[in-house]
C-alpha cells in the first residue's frame, strides 16, 4: 500500500496564508452584495460567495484530513451587512478586481511551494475562479466606462538592439533622457491604478474606524498613496504620455464601520504586500536607472508603513500566529 503524503511545512503555510486571504474577501463579497441594488452585479457577487465557500471548505477539508486546527480567519463577526454602502457601487468592483489581482499573485507563488498532487490541484483551481472574477469585474467596469486603459502605443516595424550602456542610464545617443519604453509604462501605469483605489479605500476606512490610532494609521497611509501617485504620474507626464484617468469612485459619507478593525488593517497589509511586490519587480524591469532611483525610495516607504501596521495588529490582538516549526531545544530539554 502506498504511503499517506504528509503536508509539508510549505503547504501547510500557504493552506493557511490562503484561508486568511479567502475569508477576508468572502466578507468584503458578502457585505458588497447586501448593499447593492444592481441586478447584474449582484449575480456576479452570488457567483463568487458561492464559489468562495466551496474553496474555504476544501481548504478545511484538507487541515482536518491531516489533523491541524483550522484558522480562525474572517468571521460573520468581522462584517456588517446592515451597515449603509461605504463606497459607491462601480468602486466596490474597482475593490473586488484589485483583490482578485492580488489573488492570482499569491495563487501563483503558492502553487510553486507545492508538492502534493491535491495540492497542486487546489492552486490551479483557485488560480482560474480568480482569473474569472478578475475578468469579470474588468468587463463590468469597461461596460460601465470605469475604467481607464493604459495608453496606445504605434507598433514596433522592426526589432532594435540595445547598443551601449546609454539606453541603461535612460538617456540617449545626445545625452537626453530617452523616452520609456512600454514595459516601465506597464509597471509605472499599475502602480498608480492600484494605488489611486487604494487611497479611496483605505479614506474610507479612516472615516468609519472609532480606535484613533488605526484612524491616524489609515490617514498616513492615504497621504503615502497620494505622494506615490504624483512621483510616478510626473514620469508620465514628463514623456507627455497619458496617466490614469478614469474616476475610480470615492467613499460615501457613513461612517458606520461594515468591516471590524482587524479586517481593516489585514485588508491594507494585503495592499502594502502587493505595493512591494509591484514595485521591486517594477525596479528589476525598468531599464531607465532614474526610475529605480524614484522607485527605490517608495519600497522602502511601503515597507515601513507595513511594519507599522503589522505592529499596529499585533499591539491590537489581531494577529493569528502562523503555524511554527518543533522547538527541537525544548523537545530536548523537556523533562
């Protein structure tokens, strides 16, 4: 008989990482769709309430199977769905579609630390919903006309080798600073997309928040947002190229809370590992050695309001301990 194939620590940690992220969305969907009133959207947050039980069951399916606890994660105590819309209709699938990019990231960083068949299986699974509602909310926001493309460019005739350390130094063969190219416009135009809806939601969050820290924590990050778009809106428009132009909406005026503080701040630590992930790739890609110099700087900005609110949840109890390796000391020396 074949032997059982034991979770591996890997698996173990993205299984967990993994529960944490889907009940925290499966609230926002849940809340989402009680307070909207449009007919379509509201089918397409059932779809995925729908879909995202069936993928936190499977997940607690497999921790029991192998005897681990299951975390707690996001509860119904973490949501209000009484509480009156805190953000527009269209912004709320602006949310949803950053969530589910974040999503696809993660999937696939956790399907490389994975091993067992089931496992491997869970990933690819979870990979293709995301990818369906990141499509989804796409065609909804396009269809409603909220969402700003990135810019058109004339395509290349011919191909052009790079042939001297000028075009690294971001200059040209005259000494002028070269135009981007479409790859550092693809990273420099996502970072300020993600960050203009991150600044409306975590506004939002600082206006519905009652402990006056994370308010001062929400408002610090909504100021760092606002500095990240002007940086690299400016290196756009220094090449006269097209920002990020379509209103992604903007809270309402409540200021009762539909998400518990806990949510909240797991919620922004979400985007702040995004933020970092996007902009160090950003760096290693752009070619231009004045946009790692901007975009440097703003990684290391990210990362200590990250700190920050990582020291903010564990102050506030909210932290839920990842699941640690044996202490082989203590085993030793247990009496």
């Amino acid at each position: 008989m074949k032997q059982k194939e034991i979770l591996t620590s890997s698996e173990l940690a993205t299984l967990w990482m993994t529960y944490q992220e889907k009940t925290m969305f499966l609230r926002m969907v849940e809340y989402f769709h009680a307070v909207n009133e449009d007919k379509k959207e509201q089918n397409f947050y059932e779809s995925h309430l729908n879909r995202l039980s069936k993928e936190i069951k499977k997940i607690e399916a497999i921790l029991q199977a192998e005897g681990a606890v299951v975390p707690n994660g996001f509860s119904e105590q973490d949501v209000n769905k009484q509480a009156p819309p805190l953000f527009q209709p269209t912004f709320a699938l602006q949310i949803m579609r950053i969530l589910a990019e974040i999503g696809m990231g993660l999937h696939a960083i956790h399907l490389a630390r994975s091993y067992r068949k089931d496992i491997i299986r869970l990933f690819q699974e979870l990979s293709a919903t995301t990818q369906h509602c990141y499509e989804e909310c796409t065609e909804l926001l396009i269809e409603k006309g909220a969402l700003s493309c990135p810019p058109q460019v004339s395509m290349p005739e011919q191909v052009d080798m790079v042939v001297n350390t000028q075009y690294l130094k971001g200059t040209n063969i005259f000494g002028n600073k070269r135009v981007l190219n479409t790859v550092e416009v693809s990273f420099l135009y996502q970072s300020i997309e993600s960050n203009s809806i991150g600044q409306q939601l975590i506004t939002g969050f600082a206006q519905v928040t009652k402990d006056p820290e994370l308010k001062k924590f929400f408002t610090q990050g909504k100021e760092l947002s606002k500095k990240i778009i002007t940086k690299l809106s400016k290196k756009l428009m220094d090449d006269d190229i097209q920002i990020p132009l379509a209103w992604v909406g903007s809270p309402t005026v409540s200021t009762i809370a539909p998400f518990s503080d806990k949510l909240m701040l797991y919620c922004i630590s979400l985007f702040c590992s995004f933020g970092l992930g996007s902009n160090a790739i950003g760096t290693t890609f752009s070619l231009r050695k004045d946009l790692s110099a901007t975009l440097i700087p703003l990684i290391t900005n990210i990362y200590d309001y990250g700190v920050q609110g990582a020291e903010l949840m564990a102050k506030k109890g909210y932290t839920e301990e990842p699941p640690g390796m044996e202490n082989r000391k203590n085993i030793i020396n247990k009496k």
